[in-house]
C-alpha cells in the first residue's frame, strides 16, 4: 500500500464505526454498508484531501448519497424477493457500529425499527437517521442531501409520524422483552397453547425471512392464535434436535435456533404492555454470516 492509500485508509478507519452504522441503519444490511465503506474509501482515496476541511462530515455525505443510491436500486427490486424482506441481523456484543451509548443509537438499530424505516422512502429514511440517531442539524443535513434545512424538516416530520404510528407496538423495556421471548420459546418447544396465545397481542404479527434458501412463511402470520399455532407447530416436541443460544443482536435480546442438519433462524420480538406485539425470524442463510 502507498503513502497516500496508507493515509487514506487511515482517515477513513479513525471514522469507520460511525459510517459503518450510518449506512447500516440507512440501507438494514452489513453486507451492503460493508460494500459502501469500500466504495467511499476509494472514492476518498481520489479527491485531494488536503481540500476538505472536515473528513466526517465529507465522508458521511459520499456513504449517504452511496446508500441512497442501493436502497433505490434494491426498492425497485424488492419483487423478485421471495417472501418476507427483514434486515440483516448483526452481533452487537461488541457492536462494530462504535458505543451505543445513547438510547438513539441503540433504538436506531433495532429490527422493529429498521424494519418500519423500510416503508419510508429514501429522503425520508435519510433524514430520520441522520436527524434522530446522529442528532445532526437539518441545516447540516440538508448539505448531505442537497435540499434545504427547511425540506429537510418536513422530511423528518413526515418520517417521525409514520415511525410513531408504529412505536407504540414496541415500548417494552429490555428486561421485559427478554423475559417474553424466554417465556414465548419455552411455551412453543413445550407445544402449549394456551401459554403461547396469552403470551401474544391479538393485533401481533410474525415475519420470517428465509429468502427462498430455506423454508419459512412467504406471507405475515397475524393474530395471536395463528402466531401460537405456526411456532408450537414448528418448536413444539417431537422435532429434531436443536439448540437455542441466547445473543445480543442489533442492541436488543434474541436468540440463535440451530437445527440438527445446520440450517440457522434468529429470533427477536418486539413488545408492549406485557405482550409480544412483533415477531422476527431470519433464516437466510446470506443474512446469517455475522452471528456465530
């Protein structure tokens, strides 16, 4: 590596965990965010640096206007898709998007939300994050997207409304939704119904994203009854051997189910008022490369 390459990488990698989180957050995948970073580093390595007074802020503008442009690609694509789209899933002990140590960051990486941001169109999924994860201004924002504070404002007005629509069906805490999802498996392996039913709000809805590759849902199972069926149906004993780790992913309790012959899901709920109101469960094996 040259001089020049050497000091490139340098500047990039002393930023690398907040642009990594930022085009994760923006597009809900690590292997896309991973392919940004790389195309920022070589679009970095090619502009005269000695001329951009604020690498930060220049670099999270190219990974912005980067992920923007997959996330259009990928949203005119999503047809071919089979079956439910989630977001990838990512280890977050420790988490390679730098500390979460503020209740926004930490929120900002969850499956419930990224999966309501996949509903936003990309302005707005851009704004939202830079504004409500990243605390940035609407007036540095707008040099990002190259619209107005004021643009930038309503975009974000627009985006929270949508966003509130949905929080209310996750406001559990933590520890409230780790002792639901500890309680969900063991009904489900137990085959017990009735346990699973009260477990789950009667508007709850389950996703389960096996891409094609393995078998899973195509479409939502909705309603608590349906929900507590499908899963004792799959957990419930006798079934092949399998085991459950406990894991933190993308900041939040979830677990990894592996079965007998290999095939992986993860599992991660979102909760409120003491009932599992979303059900998450990722078993494309492209999607699992991260979590061991």
């Amino acid at each position: 590596m040259t001089t020049e390459a050497a000091d490139a990488a340098g500047a990039l990698q002393a930023h690398r965990p907040m642009l990594l989180g930022l085009a994760y957050r923006l597009l809900g995948s690590r292997h896309d965010a991973e392919d940004v970073l790389q195309e920022t580093y070589l679009r970095w390595l090619g502009v005269d640096r000695t001329t951009v007074g604020e690498p930060r802020r220049y670099l999270s503008r190219v990974v912005t206007h980067l992920a923007l442009d997959r996330l259009r690609a990928r949203q005119s694509g999503r047809e071919t898709y089979v079956g439910t789209w989630l977001p990838e899933p990512v280890p977050t002990t420790p988490s390679p998007f730098g500390p979460l140590d503020r209740a926004e960051l930490r929120d900002s990486l969850s499956t419930a939300l990224l999966h309501v941001l996949e509903r936003l169109t990309p302005p707005e999924r851009a704004v939202y994050v830079l504004h409500t994860a990243f605390e940035l201004p609407y007036a540095e924002i707008g040099e990002i997207l190259d619209r107005s504070a004021a643009d930038c404002r309503q975009l974000h007005h627009r985006a929270a409304a949508r966003v509130r629509q949905e929080q209310r069906r996750f406001t559990a805490s933590r520890s409230e939704r780790e002792r639901l999802l500890n309680a969900f498996l063991a009904a489900a392996q137990d085959g017990d119904l009735a346990t699973l039913t009260g477990l789950v709000a009667s508007d709850a809805i389950a996703w389960n994203d096996g891409g094609g590759r393995v078998r899973a849902a195509l479409n939502p199972v909705g309603g608590a009854d349906r929900i507590a069926r499908f899963y004792a149906g799959i957990y419930g004993r006798p079934r092949q051997p399998r085991t459950i780790e406990q894991i933190e992913l993308n900041g939040e309790p979830a677990v990894v189910i592996t079965r007998a012959d290999g095939t992986r899901y993860t599992l991660t709920i979102a909760a409120a008022d003491g009932q599992i109101t979303r059900i998450y469960v990722v078993g494309n094996p492209t999607k699992l490369q991260s979590v061991d």
